[in-house]
C-alpha cells in the first residue's frame, strides 16, 4: 500500500517516524493486499543512490500496536526526500501482524532489519527491488536469480540484451499474476508453454521501477514456490517448480 498524500501524516493513531532530510521515500508495493499507485513522476532511487541512502539516512521509529503493512506504509509516507524505494513483501507473508518497534538514529537499513528480524523475515535484493521474503526463503532468491543470469548467458546475444535489458513494470488492481506474467512476456516477445500452471491470486495495483525481464519474472513467480526455464533459442519459457529451477 501506497499513501502519497503527506499531509495525512498528523492522525495521531499513526507511528511516529522521523529523519533526516536525506531520507528516502519509500514505494510499498504489498502482495495480495489493496494498494494505491504512487505518482509516477517521483523518480526511483536505484544503483549507488539507493545503497547510500539506506546506509546514510537516518530514522527514529517508535511504533506499537499497528499492523505490519500500515507500518511499512507509514515508513513510506514519511520519509522526506523525492524518491521512491521498491519494497515488495512476499504473498506469504501475513501484513495484518502487529509490530512492536522502537529505535532511534539509524540507518533505514538497520531498521528494515530490525522489522523484518521481529517477523521472521529475511530481505533479499532483486535488481532494484527489496524483496522481504519468509526467513528461510530469501537467501534462495538472491541464488535463484543468479543461477537464471547464467542461464541467459547461453542465448543467441539478441535474446540475451532483450531479456536483462532494464524496464519498468505496472499492474492495475486486482490483477492476477497469470495476467501480470502475461503482459511481462508478451512485451519480451516470450511464450509461456504452461500458463496453466500458475495458480490463481489478486494483487494490489503495483509500479515497479525498471528492472530485467528475468528478474521480473523471478518477482511474480517467487512467492509461489515457482520458476522458469527457458527455451534454447529465447522465445518461450516453461514455469517450474523452484527445485527444478536449477536444471
């Protein structure tokens, strides 16, 4: 969930987060949750940016009661610089968990890890994007899209820039991961061999700042347990179970 209006920010039953004014705003984009799309004026922050500022900004949070997705997206709402961090929560995680918090002066890093530790959760990092995933899931994320970069490699080299080549990406509400994989393939020029395969969900409406195709995939299919293979020649994929991922 996105809220982009900062003047709601004074409801007293909202978590008290103060910070520098070098610190980021914060995209929340919510699996299977109700979310509002962020203006897509506001410019993302990516590469070297995005490492310095969730190092260098600092943040005071005092936080008890509330939700872990009204948390996060009060963490988006107040931060004061114009840029946008994607932060995706896995659609196996519960976001109605309650969060008890309260840190002072440090970095968004440290608090994002603070949060996610409390929930048994993990952060792992695809291209642009801080994925928080289940605890005992994020670390096959980060190797999962590893082993499909090597993948691509063996491609004729034009299949190869098409599907590492760095785009935007967005859904509207209530879209469901088969359409999301469906536009995010048809615009590659990709076929998908078992579509079938993908079970059915309704997401929130999402923007996601550009990023590879591969990793595009590896985002949709992750939180249910699914990869890809794809075809020698680069023009179709077949979904696989994770396990399988690796062949």
């Amino acid at each position: 969930m996105f809220i982009p209006q900062p003047a709601t920010v004074e409801s007293p039953d909202l978590p008290r987060f103060s910070g520098r004014r070098a610190t980021i705003t914060v995209l929340l984009l919510l699996s299977s949750v109700a979310a509002e799309a962020a203006p897509r004026q506001t410019p993302w922050l990516t590469g070297r940016a995005l490492e310095h500022q969730l190092s260098n900004s600092r943040m005071t949070v005092h936080q008890s009661g509330q939700t872990l997705r009204r948390v996060l997206t009060n963490l988006s709402l107040r931060a004061a610089a114009p840029h946008r961090i994607a932060l995706f929560l896995d659609r196996r995680v519960d976001p109605d968990q309650i969060v008890e918090l309260k840190v002072k002066d440090v970095s968004l890093a440290e608090l994002l890890n603070q949060l996610t530790t409390q929930h048994a959760l993990k952060i792992a990092r695809l291209g642009p994007v801080i994925y928080l995933a289940p605890g005992d899931k994020a670390d096959r994320l980060a190797q999962l899209a590893l082993e499909q970069r090597r993948e691509l490699r063996k491609l004729p080299a034009a299949r190869h820039r098409e599907l590492v080549r760095e785009k935007p990406a967005r859904w509207d509400d209530l879209a469901t991961p088969g359409e999301i994989l469906h536009k995010i393939t048809t615009e590659a020029k990709l076929t998908i061999e078992n579509p079938e395969t993908l079970p059915h969900d309704l997401w929130p409406a999402a923007e996601l700042p550009p990023m590879a195709v591969a990793d595009q995939l590896t985002l949709v299919l992750f939180g249910f347990e699914l990869s890809y293979g794809i075809a020698s020649d680069g023009s179709s994929v077949r979904i696989v179970p994770i396990e399988r991922g690796k062949e």
